[in-house]
C-alpha cells in the first residue's frame, strides 16, 4: 500500500457512489453483535452512522509501520472491526476472511487502495477499512494511527438529486457523487498520547461509559492496559471518520450547483 502522501493529508471527500447515494441523518443505537454483547454503559459510547441502508465492512489486517514486533497485526485489526460494531446500521465481516483471502492471493495485507477495493468486492463488503499504526510504545501508551476508508463503486452512473426538491420530501436525501473509486471515502491520521491531558480527559468520558467492571484502576485501566487504549484510539478515529462523512453530505446537500442530471 502506498502510504507516502496518502496518511500526510486529508484526501478530498469524494466517494465512490454505492456508499455516498446511502447518506442520510442517522440515529444512535446499540448494534447487537452476537459475539459482543450491549450493555447500557455501552450503548452511551455508540456512534452516529452516517448511513441511510445497512452497509458491510471489512477490516484489513493492520499495516505496521511503528517498528515494534510485539503489535499484531490481526489481533490489532480484530479490536478495530470490534469498535466498528458499535456503528449503527454498519455490519463487519470477520477479520479473518480478509485474511483468509489474502492468504489465497500469497499475501499478509492490503498493498494498495485498487487492492483494497478487489479485496472488498470479493468477499461480499460494501466497504474496507485499511490501518496503519505509524508509532506504537506500549508503556506509556501511545499510538500513532492512520485510517482510510475505500469504498466499492458501483460500475454504472446515478443520477444526483435536486437537494432543493429532495429538502421538500420527508425521505432521506440520496446524493450521488461520481468520484475516482481509488480515492478514500474518508481518512484520519491522529497521534494517542496517554501522558497529555486532552487524551487523558477524553480516554476518562469514553472509559466511564464502558463497562469499568471491577478493575481496581477504575477508568484508568483504559490508560494502563495497551488492548484497552487501543479500542479508545480505534473508537476515536472512528467517530472522526462517521463524522467526515455525515459533513460531506451536508456540504453536498448544500451546493446550490447540484441538480438533477
């Protein structure tokens, strides 16, 4: 995967239109896994999908460019696709069928945004998420993470909605934008320090509202244990991520220059 300029900046928020033509307001609520379960605590901390329609995501093995040997790379990835469950309306196939795809390609991981998406397509997702972690010390704790989102497009032209029109019905708007497919939908690229107050404080709200359980560090345990700091940072980025995407939909719903074509 080419990870030189691509994790540097915010790719334009173009999308492929398979994903794009299912932006719509969402609601907040709990997706009941049948490998995690929901508690109250955790139905606080679920996020905002940004989705009109159930979407499927994969989540590829992680890219590890920290230089730390003891990061691995699936079990990474399966704490990610774990967080993404916690997104209303999104479903997530298990790590290990990209993995076990890849394995029959003669690969451990994505090697780049076309392969990504051929990945995507064969195993039946809507969408992938590819990682990288950048730095990774698992004593202080700090992670250095990148995130993209690629979707799969559709191989035929959508016509995009009159927002003005759209804006008068009580259905969900559907805006299509045709875009270059090998452009990430979305993308975040963040640094986790647990020794700085910003991180401290938000790793508190996101830690109280998950079960604490009976963990003499209380919340803390999230600042303690790596496994726990990483599902914050992976919850953070993301809710960064459905946050870009319900933004492109309201830039895009507010563009007097879109009509029906």
């Amino acid at each position: 995967m080419e990870v030189t300029g691509s994790y540097g900046q915010l790719a334009e928020r173009r999308t492929a239109s398979r994903l794009r033509a299912r932006l719509a307001p969402a609601i907040v609520l709990c997706v009941l896994s049948p490998i995690i379960g929901c508690s109250d605590n955790e139905t606080k901390t679920a996020l905002i999908s940004p989705f009109d329609e159930p979407v499927t995501f994969a989540v590829a093995p992680i890219l590890n460019f920290s230089g730390e040997f003891s990061l691995d790379p699936l079990k990474a990835a399966d704490l990610l696709a774990s967080e993404l469950t916690h997104v209303d309306g999104i479903s997530v196939l298990p790590v290990n069928r990209v993995a076990a795809f890849l394995a029959m390609q003669g690969k451990q991981q994505i090697e780049s945004p076309a392969h990504a998406i051929e990945v995507a397509e064969a195993i039946g997702a809507d969408a992938m998420l590819v990682a990288g972690i950048m730095e990774y010390d698992a004593y202080t704790p700090v992670v250095g993470l990148a995130l993209q989102m690629y979707a799969v497009p559709t191989h035929h032209a959508t016509p995009v909605m009159d927002p003005v029109t759209a804006s008068r019905h009580a259905q969900p708007m559907t805006i299509v934008e045709m875009a270059d497919a090998l452009s990430p939908m979305g993308q975040v690229q963040r640094v986790y320090n647990a020794t700085h107050r910003p991180i401290v404080r938000a790793v508190e709200r996101y830690a109280k509202l998950r079960s604490e359980g009976d963990n003499a560090f209380g919340w803390r345990q999230y600042l303690k244990s790596q496994t726990l700091f990483l599902r914050f940072c992976w919850h953070d980025a993301i809710t960064s991520l459905m946050d870009q995407q319900r933004e492109a939909r309201t830039v895009l719903a507010g563009d007097p220059s879109l009509e029906i074509r």
